[in-house]
C-alpha cells in the first residue's frame, strides 16, 4: 500500500469499532474464568492459590512476554493478520478451558489463551495510531480500550447466568467459538494503513539539520532508513531513558496489582462474604464494570480536551493521578461494609476511576516513540502492566487469602483485598513525579520523528 493512501473518517471508526469488538471478545474471555472461579473451586477443589494462579501467573507471564515478539513481527508485517490469527487462537483455547478434568489441564489451556491474547492489543495499538492523528489519539484509543468494561460486562454476566444454569464446563465453550467469526471479520473487512499516515498528515515542515543525538536514536534512524524496525532492545532503552514512562509504566503497574487482583476475585468476594448467587454476582458485577466505560472513555477525552485548551500535556497524568487517590477511601468502604447492596453501589464509582488512566497511559507510550516503535512500545507497557498486574495480582491476593483463612475464616478474601489497596496511592505518587519531565520528553521525541520523516523524504 503506498504512503498516499487515505482513509475517509467513516471507515476509519469503522476500523475502530472492529479494534474494539476485538477488544470486547478479548476481555469475555480473559474475565469469564472469574465468575466461574467458585463453581470450579467446589467441582475440582482447587484452594485459592490454584485459583489465583490460573487468573494470573499462568495467563500473564505468557500473555506478557510473548507480547515483545508478536509486537515486533507486527512493526514488520501485516498487523490485520496478525490479530486475526491471535484472537482465533485464544478462542479455541478458552473452549478447550471447559474440556479441562483437573488442575494441569486448566492450566494449559489458560496458558493458550494468554498466548493468543499476547498478539490482541499491539498491532491494534499500533493500527489505531496509524488510523488516527495524535490530537484524537488519547480518545481513539480510550475508545478501544472500551473493550475492557464492555466484555469484563458481558464476561461476567454470561458467566454468572451459565454458571447457574449451563454449568462451568459449557459456559466456557458458550463464550469461546463466537470469537472465530470475529477473527474472520478482522481478517476480511480491516486494511493495513501505511505506518505513520496520521502522523504525516499532520507533520510541520522539518529543520534538515539533524544535532548530535544519543546512540539510541542513530540506532533508530538506521533501521529507518532501511525501512525496518528497530528491535525491542533499542525501543526499550530508548523508552527507559525517558524518566516520564518509567515512572508511567511502575505507575500503570502498580494501579493493574490492584485491579486485577479485584477484577479476578470481586464474585468470588460476593459469593463468599454476602451470599449472593452466580447469577446474582454476574448481573450486578457486569453492570458495574459496563459503568466503567465512562472513566476508560473520560480519561483519554479529558486528556485530549484539556491539554488541547491548556497546551499543558502534564494532565495526561494529573488525571490518573486524581483518579487513583479517589479510588482508595471508595475501595476500603466497598470491601469492609457489612451490606451487600452497599458494596455493590459503592464498586460503581470505583470501577469509573479504575479505568481512567488507561486512555493517557497508551497514548503517551505512542507519543514517546517513533512511527516504526509503536506496536513494540505498546508491548513493553503492556508486559510491566501485566506482569506486576495480571500476573502478581490475582495471584498474590489469592496467597493472602489463603495464609489468612486459618484466622479469619471466609472473610480472608475480604482483607486480602484490603491490602491490596495501599498500591493505588503509591501508583499515583509515580503519574505525579513522571509529570515533571512529560513536556520535555515528549518534543524529543517529535523533533526525532521529523528528522526520519525528512529523512524519507529526501529519500
């Protein structure tokens, strides 16, 4: 496809709702395991540090890491492709979860779907970026990440309903086989833009002459120049050398321990502290995180509008910040108040802070990187993310949980979830001090991506 081509904007949202359609299939079945966790615990007895493995370690080290390597084949290669591939793979692996007769083989299969999910978020990160100029970017990808309330939604609500009424085992399959059809239409419908069109479109005339630059960037404009993409190593040390996304990425980290932890154990908090039916856990469970798409919305928007009218691109983070310092009183009174209706109305507000950071958080990475880093700089996020976060917190708490049953009976989910919170104020102290170097980081970066986009030119 030549560099000239151009997406009208209709098709351009079309291409983001099928990102998130994609997205929304992702999240059903990443969050299906955790309403079912109860059912399987009574079926297969498995005790909470099983359970906590199989909604973090076991997803979330694959999930993570396999993520740098399908992100650099997708900075090389068809990106459509690519997620096409990875969603009908972890399809069929969360299918073959309700196949699964004990703990080795569960495992397995949850392992295959963190490995086809690995290849979901960043060729559609990079894809969007592509789609969409970086003054709406924030918001695009606030959009896509929409995905995660919607399914978390329709992954609990589904998943509790089954669990009453279809049993674990089917429900699994239930959720599984629809995302082949989606693959397909990601496969079919979505066509690969040019890398960097948005950013060309609305690229300023460059200064031709290049200053001295750190090794990094020589590297960069190298494999530029040979229409390739630098490797992980490169983005990685070109990324840690910003001091704003690394105290972005221990900040998106330390923000995912709590979520997860809570997104993996919240049923099984209601079933066994309030007594509340999977049903009944789904359905209330679903709507809560369904009202979470307005903070995953808000956060990017607000990112978008405000720094636009202000010019300060600091609120990228303040915003987050704000966000998780609300969150933390609101979590303590959730989990500590003796009345079920009164957790459940307090999750709600919660769940509209949890999701605000993410919008800002991607659209930073993207903003710090050059055109051909984007889906590897998505992926090095996305591993501290979900490395700390999928994979430490669920799996951490069910620890907790555990070393306290022997004292505190069935409410050591209770406080394990507790403890949990103190992370959310130590992830929002990290988005205020990588505020104070945002600014100058990123017009380093554009300044770089001017010089390559000259560079091409000249060429």
């Amino acid at each position: 496809m030549s560099n000239n081509t151009h997406f009208s904007n209709g098709y351009r949202y079309y291409a983001l709702t099928v990102l998130v359609i994609g997205y929304v299939v992702n999240f059903v079945d990443r969050q299906i395991l955790a309403v079912l966790l109860e059912p399987i615990r009574k079926d297969l007895f498995f005790n909470d540090f099983q359970l906590g493995l199989l909604g973090g370690l076991a997803f979330a080290v694959f999930y993570a890491t396999l993520g740098i390597p399908i992100a650099m084949l997708a900075d090389r290669k068809s990106r459509v492709k690519i997620l096409a591939a990875a969603m009908a793979v972890w399809s069929i692996m969360t299918a073959l979860c309700g196949m699964a007769s004990n703990f080795f083989w569960l495992l397995l299969a949850r392992i295959g779907v963190g490995v086809g999910e690995a290849g979901a978020s960043p060729p559609s990160h990079s894809l969007i970026s592509d789609y969409f100029p970086v003054s709406t970017r924030a918001t695009a990808l606030s959009i896509y990440s929409l995905g995660i309330p919607i399914g978390s939604w329709i992954g609990t609500t589904v998943g509790g309903w089954g669990a009453d009424n279809l049993g674990w085992r089917m429900t699994f399959f239930l959720v599984g086989i629809p995302g082949l059809l989606v693959a397909a239409l990601v496969l079919l419908t979505l066509r690969e833009p040019p890398r960097g069109m948005s950013d060309l479109e609305e690229q300023p005339k460059a200064d031709p002459t290049p200053e001295p630059e750190p090794v990094e960037e020589t590297q960069i404009e190298a494999a530029d120049a040979h229409s390739d993409a630098p490797n992980w190593q490169v983005v990685f040390a070109y990324l840690w050398a910003k001091r704003s996304f690394r105290h972005l990425s221990i900040a998106a980290g330390l923000h995912a321990f709590v979520s997860y932890g809570a997104t993996n154990w919240n049923p099984s908090f209601l079933n066994r502290i309030h007594d509340m039916s999977y049903t009944e856990t789904g359905y209330w469970l679903g709507l809560v995180y369904f009202i979470g798409a307005i903070g995953t919305f808000l956060g990017g928007f607000l990112g978008d509008q405000i720094s636009d009218r202000t010019g300060e691109k600091r609120w990228y983070f303040w915003i987050p910040a704000a966000s998780l310092i609300a969150m933390v009183p609101l979590q303590l009174w959730a989990y500590l108040d003796s009345d079920a209706m009164t957790a459940i109305a307090v999750l709600f507000p919660i769940s509209i802070l949890s999701g605000m950071y993410l919008g800002p958080s991607f659209a930073m990475t993207q903003g710090l990187v050059t055109l051909r880093m984007r889906a590897v700089a998505a992926a090095i996020l996305l591993f501290v993310l979900n490395l700390i976060g999928m994979g430490l917190g669920p799996t951490l708490v069910g620890v907790l949980s555990d070393v306290l049953m022997p004292a505190t009976g069935e409410d050591s989910i209770r406080y394990a979830l507790c403890a949990s919170v103190a992370l959310n104020a130590w992830s929002a102290v990290h988005f205020l001090i990588g505020a104070s170097t945002l600014k100058q980081d990123l017009a380093d970066s554009e300044e770089l991506n001017r010089r390559l986009t000259a560079q091409r030119g000249a060429a």
